[in-house]
C-alpha cells in the first residue's frame, strides 16, 4: 500500500531546506534528557526529522488547507457574533479569549490560502529593491568617475 | 475543531504494562501474530529485536512506528522523510501523506486496540498507566495563542529577553480515587537558530493507582476516555482557556 506523497513542486525547496538543516546541525538529533513518557518507553527522538522553518511553514499551510470549510464558515461566523456582542453587550474574560483563537485560527487559514504566494511576493520585492540598489550605486559611480 | 489538526502535529500513545513472565513466549507468539496483522497494510517491515522479549516495529516509509516489549506497548508517528535516488538526477524527498492529528491518533488507537486484543490471552498481564503526546515544531507565525501566552508567562520575571528555552514543567490536573492525572509540557527553541523553529510537546497521562488486568474490551472504554479527556486538554491549552 503505497501511502506516500510526492513533494515535486517543492522539492528544490525541501532539497535545499534539508541541505542547509544538515549543514547547520544534524538533522536527526539525540536528546535523551528532557523526555518524560518517551524517554521511558521510547526514544522517539533519532529519526523524528527536523525541519527548517521555511519547510515547517509549506506543511502546516497544506494540512491547514485541509480544514472542511464547513468548519471555515463555522469559525468565521463564531467571529462575528463575539464581534456584535464585543461592541454591544461586552465580552467575559473566556469569550475574550475565544475571540483571539478564532482570529488566529482564521489568520492561520487565511495564510494557509495566500502566504505562498505572499513569500514569493516578498521575494520578488526584495529582488527589485536590490535591483534597485544596484542601479543607484552604479549611477553613483558614474557620477564620480565623471 | 482541534487547533492541532491545523498545525503539523504527531501522536504517540503510550501504556505502561506489567508482565508475567512465566507468559512470555505467548507474549512473542502475539506480536508475531501482530506483524502478520500489520503486514497487510505495509509492502515491508523494519524489525527489530528491543531487549530479550521486545520488539520494534517500523513499516518502511510509512512514519509509524511501534514499540511492543514487557513494560510497554508504545506507537508513534512520524513524517519521515524519504529520499528516493535518481539516477543521473538529483534525489527527491518524500514524506508521507499529510494527515490530521486526529486522523493520525485514530490510526493509532484502531493499532493499539489490535494488540490489546491479541494479548487478552496473557490473562496475568495488568497496565497501570496511559500516556498521549501530541508532538509538534512550530514556527513563531503559527504557534496557538494559549502556548504564546505560557511561553510570555514564562518570561515575565526575567528581565531581558529570553534567547534560548529548554523546559519541561510537570503539572498535576485530577487526582480521583482511582488515577491521577498529569501533563509534561516542553517547550525547547533558540533563537540565536531561527531556522530551527518552537518545539513544542504534550505529554498527557493517566496513572492508576492499583495495576487493571489487560482486558481488550474494558480498555477500548479506558482508552477512548482517556483521548477524550487528553484531547480537552490539549484544546484548551492551546486555545489558553
């Protein structure tokens, strides 16, 4: 039964993301001393991989993409009656912070949505503006080799 | 919803038992025919011998990952990463297909429950305790709001900005006649290595006070309790209620 899933669109990237993990620390590492149920019954630790941030961010945008929008729509509506009643009536302590999880649930699904296109965005900015640089110091050159 | 169906986040179920050791060649011929059970499922198996009468039992690329000895009957999952050659290419990785953490523990718990079963004829066996971890690495944008809470909690006495975090706090949750109850919560990053990201990992437990008989049916009930309660928990937690 083959469970497996390929990862081609970002292979480069998680070819390179485990590249410079491997290079930087090892990437399957041995920590014997902070685990508890584990440590007695299990050392889960030497081939649990470590991911680089960049590779950590892909995956949980994928599985968040994997919330039942049914449930999407639950949570934005749930946002928008605390958010009545915020302005109306006042919120107690736990709706307080029922309020701030469904932001950051429904944050995480909006980013889940647009922030692979929103890095690669970023990128392109900070191309351009080195681009930009660029240009400026060579124009500046210019000037003083006049 | 859970916020760690949301998040890359792995389970581990864990029971501490307590063997008869005048039982422990049926106790190899069960997890014999435990292999043959998940050998269905799984083109290949890595096994290997874990002390004089334990086992570890790893499907190949699959990222789960059983323990089976006299002290303890453990899963766990992983996404492994897989590297497949070829040639005269560069490799790709792999990892396994993306699940849910509930998805994942219900794969768990279907194999664990197979192994109770397998082992009611070892009639002398008892457990005394069950664990559930839910294991995740985190990058700063995507930790839940609750662990952003404890982890400035943590550092509001200090002065100064903490850099690095290795730790691990033991909190007691229930005692009742019968068990307590009980959760590691561990917390490791540095940020003077921002590429490595928030380790996060809880470990829930009940510990009974007298050792239960191993007895399959009565443990589905003990077990599916036990996620429930483990599952409220981590929901709360992570939701800082």
């Amino acid at each position: 039964m083959n469970t497996s899933t390929s990862f081609q669109e970002n292979d480069i990237g998680l070819v390179q993301s485990i590249e410079r993990t491997e290079s930087e620390s090892p990437v399957f590492r041995v920590d014997k001393t902070l685990r508890s149920l584990s440590s007695e019954e299990m050392d889960i630790s030497p081939e649990s991989p470590r991911y680089s941030v960049d590779t950590i961010r892909r995956l949980n945008r994928a599985i968040t993409r994997k919330i039942p929008k049914r449930v999407v729509e639950e949570l934005i509506n749930e946002r928008q009656n605390l958010v009545k009643k915020k302005f109306s009536e006042g919120l107690t302590q736990k709706e307080e912070k029922r309020l701030i999880f469904v932001n950051w649930q429904l944050d995480r699904v909006d980013d889940a949505e647009t922030g692979d296109e929103m890095d690669r965005l970023e990128k392109m900015i900070e191309l351009y503006e080195n681009f930009a640089e660029d240009i400026d110091n060579m124009r500046k050159w210019f000037i003083s080799t006049k | 919803m859970i916020w760690l169906n949301g998040l890359l986040a792995v389970p581990t179920i864990g029971i501490r038992i307590k063997p008869h050791y005048g039982d422990m060649q049926v106790f190899e011929n069960q997890i014999a025919k435990f292999i043959d059970y998940i050998s269905k499922n799984f083109d290949e198996l890595k096994i290997d011998k874990l002390g004089s009468w334990g086992y570890k039992i790893e499907p190949k690329e699959s990222g789960y990952r059983f323990h089976i000895e006299p002290h303890n009957i453990v899963a766990h999952f992983s996404y492994a990463v897989v590297q497949k050659p070829i040639a005269g290419g560069f490799p790709t990785f792999k990892i396994p297909k993306l699940q849910s953490f509930q998805e994942l523990q219900s794969i768990l718990v279907k194999y664990i429950k197979a192994i109770l079963e397998l082992f009611d004829s070892l009639t002398d066996f008892s457990y005394d305790r069950i664990g559930l971890i839910a294991d995740m690495t985190l990058e700063k944008d995507s930790i839940p709001p609750g662990i952003i809470n404890w982890l400035e909690d943590l550092s509001k006495t200090i002065k100064g900005d903490i850099i690095m975090m290795d730790s691990t706090f033991l909190v007691e949750l229930n005692n009742s006649d019968k068990y307590n109850e009980k959760c590691f919560h561990y917390a490791k990053y540095d940020n003077t290595k921002p590429e490595i990201g928030y380790e996060i990992k809880l470990d829930w437990q009940r510990e009974f006070h007298d050792k239960m008989k191993l007895n399959s049916k009565k443990m589905y009930t003990v077990l599916d309790d036990c996620i429930t309660s483990s599952l409220e928990y981590f929901k709360n937690f992570g939701e800082g209620v």
